[in-house]
C-alpha cells in the first residue's frame, strides 16, 4: 500500500483513465496521447484546488447506477493507495462544465464504491475545459 499526504498527488501514477459517458466505457492507458492530455487537462483544473471535507458517503449500487447516466472520469491505480486513512484503488468523479467541486468517490474490491468519499474545490475554476476535453476525445 502507499500512502499519500495530499490526494492530488495520486492521479499522475494511475495505470488507466477511465471515461463513462452514458454508461459506455472508453479506457486509455498510461503514456498514450489521450491519457496524457486528459492528465494535463486534469493537473492543470486541479492546480489550485484545497481538499476538504467530502460532505457526504458513496453507496455502490446507487453509484454504479448513476454511472450510467452522464460523463463520469475514472482514475485506475491497479495497486491500493492510502489518503487520510481511507484505501482505494480507483478514484471516480462525475464531470459537469459548472462544477466548481466535486466528491472524488473511492472504490476498493472488496468495498465497490461503498465508503467516504474525498472532496476537491477548485478554487474559482470549474470543470468547463475537462468537460469539453472528454466529449471530444
């Protein structure tokens, strides 16, 4: 397990980004051209951002079905890390152009999506560039 001090600091070792968009899956591996734009894309929204408080938990099976409605970004570690004492082994987060913060929902296996989640404010940015970067990939 490794642990991180600061949340940001997981999503440049994530194996595999993963995007749900209407529930179909499209997947991009670490070092292809599409991972490495939806990173910088992804560091540079975060740049700025405070992690804080999540306000509230992930129930697996109201999130799997969530998943199929919307864009969602899925960041896979293929290896369990560690922030503030929570474990996970993916970080999913549901994109929308206004957000301005977001719940980083955990997954662990033997957990699915069930647990606490992180949260990121952006900090006076929003998710607008992400949003249009994963819709045209």
């Amino acid at each position: 397990m490794v642990i991180m001090e600061e949340i940001c600091d997981a999503f440049d070792s994530a194996e595999t980004v993963n995007i749900y968009n209407g529930g179909v899956k499209t997947s991009y591996s670490a070092g292809g051209e599409e991972y490495v734009k939806i990173l910088s894309c992804w560091n540079d929204m975060i740049s700025s951002a405070h992690q804080m408080p999540a306000f509230g938990v992930s129930i697996n099976a109201y999130t799997v079905e969530e998943m199929k409605k919307g864009l969602w970004l899925e960041f896979d570690f293929n290896t369990v890390l560690e922030c503030n004492g929570m474990p996970f082994e993916k970080l999913l987060v549901k994109v929308e152009k206004e957000y301005q913060g977001f719940n980083l929902i955990r997954y662990t296996t033997e957990s699915g999506y069930d647990g606490r989640c992180f949260y990121l404010d952006l900090f006076g940015k929003n998710m607008g560039n992400l949003y249009d970067l994963l819709l045209n990939l």
